[in-house]
C-alpha cells in the first residue's frame, strides 16, 4: 500500500475543520498531520480530538500556530498544505503559497465539489465579499420572506468553535439561554443572537454532516448563515452575495470573495446610503464583469439608535464589531456612522487606555480608527473590554455591536445602542427573487 501524503491544513478554528471532516476524516490515502492556527486568538495549541477525527487518528489532531508551518513542514516532511481559511487578500494568498512552495511541499485550495454537502430540503446561502459587508440583515430579511410564505425556516451558522471542540459537534440555539449554557463568546452571540431575537433556530458547531441531519428534521428552508467571505458548506439552491462599497474593488482582490461574486446568483450591494456613489459604480461594474448573469439588488443599510442624545454634541466612545474592524480591515463602521450622523463632538480614542489582548489588537491592526473593536473569544478578553471601557474617558458610549454587550459584562456608562436592518432601494428585491429560485 503506498505511503500515505502527509498533509497540513492551515485553517482559523472553521473551514479547515469542515474540509478534513468532508474530505480527509476517512481516507487512509491521506494523513492530516496538523492544524495551523491563524486569525483567531487562542485557538492554537488545543487537539483536535480523536472522536471528531475518526479511528485513523486516535491520538486526534495537534492544532499549532501557523508560524510553526515551515518548522512543521520539516520535522513532519509535510508534502501538501491546504489553505482553509478565508478572507485574504491575493497577496496574503500568494505570500503563503510561496512561504509552503519554498518549503517543498504542494499547496491547494479546495473547491465547492470536495467540500459541499447536498441537503434534502432547499437551501439558500448568504455569503459576501469581506467581512462585514452586512450578511447578517440579509439573512433577517431572506428569514422573514421565507416565513411570511409559511416556511419553518432553520438557520445554519458558519462554524466559530472556540471553546471545547467534542462539546460543541452540535449546537443548537433557540434562547439566550442556550448561549449562555454554551458559554458562548461575544464573537457567537453577535451572530446568533440576532437570528434568535426574529424567533428563529440557529444551528452551528464542528461537524456539518451531523448538524445538516438534524437541521432538515426541523426545516422546510435551511438558511446558510456565512462568516467572513467563506463559501457555503451546503450546496445552495439560491446563492446570495453581499458586496460592500465602502471596500470597492475587494471584489477583485480578496479570497474567496470573487469565487462567492462568480457563483452567485444574487447579489446585494449593501450599504449604498453611506458609501460615495462612486464606489457604488465600481462595485456594480466590477460585479459584472465577473458575473454578468446575477441579478444585482442595490440595499440601505438603515441605521436607528436608541438614544440620541447620549450622542448629539458628546465625547463618544464608539465599540464596533470585532471582525469587521480586524482582519475585515474597516477603518470603523455603523458605530462611528451613527456618531457622525447623530452629532457626536468627538469620538474618543481608546488606544491609550486599552489593556492586555486588546492593546495588542490595536497593535496587530493598526489601521482600525478611533474606535475599539469588542473582542472577546473567551473570559479573559472580555474581561480585558471591560476594563477598557472602564478606562477610556468619555461622555457616554456608542454600541455598534450587534448583540448589546451590557448583558455579559459591566458597563457602569451611559450607552447609545445602534441597530441596523437592509433596506432595498431597487428592484427585483428579495421576495421576488426567492420566488424566483425556490419554488
């Protein structure tokens, strides 16, 4: 029997899991030697364990941060390197192609055909171009036309398992209870607790065969719910993409961005009331040149705050979405939109003030604004935003978060919430191309 390759997947506690799952777990052709970890912190050093790994692995999976991949390559004599994990640019792509390729070994990206599961009941996909292109009032919006036409709509989430993986094989959410028995990060709720404020069911977790299992017991449309700018994991019968103008031009830059704009079969321009017409042009020029049969649906991405007064002609501290300031590379986003609109005198910057993991975000992304990115993977950082808050000087804050981050820490000041849905602004919208596409 030949020798079997010895293979890294390089991967961000997500896609890299669902490739070996789909593909590797049971192939003796093939010998997963490692994970390499990257983007997110604190998920290097852990185990894969050998009961999500399979009976090849009794011993699982070491999970190794990703600067250790050429050491790795040598000890291991690794002779192929898989990259799973998404939102990179084409530089980032090519520098660690050339990074493996100088090493020795074969380097491959995975497609929709070694990596899509087929579901028993239709599914639509919202995926987007970056991080933070607003997938998430998407999603809302395809949930609620679904419902409106007597459909049980079950969300799937893309995977964020940050805590015990055995544990988390299946998850499943229908309360904020659930999150918090799950000891979910704010990461987690950002995302699902959206989905459960509209009554809806939020699946996630490790394995997506299992998880697909038990999703079409309950569902009569399964909702893809992306991360990042990832594919989706089930094949989809309507495949939706969000671009972001305020980023124009990622669509041609950015991976696996442009592979989600030349499959699709939708795509929203999201947030044309805050992005110069300019840059909508491009975004809408560019889509067609890679995909000329996509319908395109041009979206508001409209803002309501609770409080205005706690804005209007203050010193703010705005706290945005952690991804989407980060490895999304937004300069700031709804936080300071809803800032400058409602009249703050000034947005505070916290960077003098920030402690710990947070110190070194602003380190690691040195492009983000006067805003804090509220990152929280696990107690510790959250602990760390807290304290951060705490320290930073200000008249009262602005909470660009999608979950109100009041619920799992204390914050003893003043806080303006900000809120934000899809609006379509041309037409075919939505209602109409679900129709269109399931039937």
């Amino acid at each position: 029997m030949p020798r079997a390759t010895k293979t890294v997947i390089m991967g961000a506690a997500g896609r890299d899991f669902h490739n070996f799952n789909v593909f590797f777990r049971k192939r003796p052709e093939y010998e997963v030697v490692a994970f390499t970890a990257s983007q997110i912190p604190g998920i290097e050093q852990r185990t894969y364990p050998s009961v999500l790994a399979g009976p090849l692995y009794p011993k699982g999976i070491r999970i190794l941060p990703e600067d250790q991949l050429p050491k790795l390559i040598k000890d291991k004599d690794v002779e192929l390197v898989i990259l799973a994990y998404s939102d990179l640019s084409y530089d980032d792509v090519m520098h660690k192609a050339s990074m493996v390729g100088s090493n020795g070994p074969d380097f491959m990206l995975m497609g929709p055909k070694s990596t899509m599961l087929k579901a028993k009941v239709p599914v639509a996909s919202v995926c987007a171009v970056r991080t933070g292109a607003g997938k998430s009032t998407v999603s809302r919006a395809v949930s609620r036309v679904m419902k409106a036409r007597g459909k049980k709509v079950i969300v799937v989430r893309h995977p964020m398992p940050y805590g015990e993986l055995e544990a988390e094989t299946i998850q499943r959410f229908a309360t904020y209870e659930d999150m918090d028995k799950q000891q979910c990060t704010i990461e987690e709720r950002e995302e699902y607790e959206p989905h459960i404020d509209e009554g809806d069911i939020v699946y996630a977790g490790v394995d997506y065969e299992k998880i697909l299992l038990a999703a079409e017991r309950e569902a009569d449309l399964i909702l893809w719910d992306g991360g990042n700018n990832d594919l989706p994991f089930y094949k989809p019968d309507i495949h939706i993409v969000v671009a972001d103008p305020h980023r124009a031009g990622n669509e041609l830059s950015y991976y696996p961005g442009e592979t989600n704009v030349r499959m699709a079969d939708v795509i929203v321009i999201n947030k044309v009331d805050s992005a110069p017409p300019d840059s909508v042009r491009l975004v809408r020029e560019n889509v067609r040149q890679l995909n000329p049969a996509a319908t395109i649906v041009e979206a508001a991405s409209a803002i309501h705050v609770d409080d205005p007064s706690l804005i209007k002609e203050k010193s703010v501290l705005v706290v945005e979405d952690g991804p989407t300031v980060t490895h999304g590379q937004m300069r700031e986003s709804v936080g300071a939109i809803a800032a400058h609109l409602y009249g703050a005198h000034e947005l505070v910057n916290p960077r003098p003030f920030a402690v710990g993991s947070i110190k070194r975000t602003y380190e690691k992304y040195p492009h983000i604004g006067f805003v804090l990115p509220a990152m929280g993977y696990g107690t510790r950082q959250v602990k760390e935003l807290e304290q951060t808050i705490e320290k930073t000087p200000c008249d009262s804050l602005v909470l660009g978060t999608p979950i109100d981050i009041r619920r799992i820490m204390k914050v003893t000041k003043p806080a303006a919430r900000v809120r934000y849905e899809m609006r379509e602004v041309t037409k075919p919208g939505l209602e109409e191309l679900l129709s269109k596409f399931l039937r």
